[in-house]
C-alpha cells in the first residue's frame, strides 16, 4: 500500500516567499503536497522567465497543512478498514486446530494458573505480541491468565495491534 503522505511532487510552480525578517526568497512549491523545493536566486534566469511571462505568485503556507490533514484521513480509512479485516481474520484463526494445539501448550507449560494475578485458573491465553500471530507464534509471546486478568489487560474493548506488521501475517 502506497503511503498517503507519499508526493512525487508532479505539479510544481516557483513562488515567492517572504520570511519574518523580510528576507524575500524565490523556491519551487510542490502545489500538492506544499513542500518547499529548489531555491533560486532572484537574479536566475527561471525567476526573470516567470517575472515576465506571469508574474511570481506568493508561497502558499496552508498547503502543506491541507496536504497532511487529508493524507492523516486517508492512513486513518486505511487502518480502520486493515484493522476490521485483521480481527475478521483473527477471530477466525482463534477458531482454528492450530490455535488449540498452542493454545492447550501455553497453558500446560503455565499449569492452568493465571499470569497475571497468580491465584485464579487461566482459562484466557493472550497474545503479548502480534508479530507472529498466525500459527508462528513463539510459546514465550503467549501468556496464561484468568478471565477477570485478561479483561483487566484488555480495557473495554480489543487491544488494538498497532504493530503494521500484523497485515502482513493474513494470509492471502
């Protein structure tokens, strides 16, 4: 997936740039994304060129805030449409043999006691990391513990994986 902060910067038009001290500076502007690009000196012959056939537009400041804010919308759609089709996968690889076979290991090798508060019997086993989910799991990234525990290690609702490799372990 192609990063929505990513520019080629394909439209580019030279402006002109004031600063705060006064200091006038002429630089190329990407008018997707508002970077700033190459500087010229206001002797050169591309800012003479562009005095004459059109005039210097002033450097547009809010273009690079647009940019980002749209491109911050964009990766947020993205991740909330990954992020559903991960725990629809996750759910049901939580259904399947291969999860039993772990899930039943990491639980013996535990003794059926809770992790986390040491007293209860573990009936929940919990992932500490979603970088091997998926049958790849490494025993010590999994955890033993109690129902009342894993709610607690939970909050209201799912943990979110925020590693980006967790798109990666669906397989396709």
């Amino acid at each position: 997936m192609v990063s929505p902060y990513d520019c080629e910067h394909t439209e580019i038009e030279l402006r002109k740039r004031v600063y705060a001290n006064g200091t006038v500076h002429y630089q190329e502007q990407c008018l997707r994304c508002g970077a700033a690009l190459r500087a010229f000196k206001h002797t050169s012959n591309e800012v003479a060129q562009a005095r004459l056939t059109n005039g210097i537009p002033d450097f547009d400041e809010t273009l690079r805030d647009a940019f980002y804010e749209k491109a911050r919308q964009v990766y947020t759609a993205q991740r909330e449409a990954g992020s559903a089709e991960w725990w629809i996968w996750y759910e049901a690889y939580l259904q399947s043999d291969e999860w039993s076979k772990i899930r039943t290991e990491v639980l013996r090798r535990d003794q059926h006691i809770c992790q986390g508060c040491r007293e209860r019997r573990a009936t929940h086993v919990h992932h500490l990391t979603y970088d091997h989910v998926g049958g790849n799991e490494f025993l010590f990234e999994l955890i033993s513990l109690c129902e009342v525990c894993h709610k607690r290690l939970h909050g209201d609702g799912h943990e979110q994986p925020t590693n980006d490799r967790v798109r990666a372990a669906i397989p396709r």
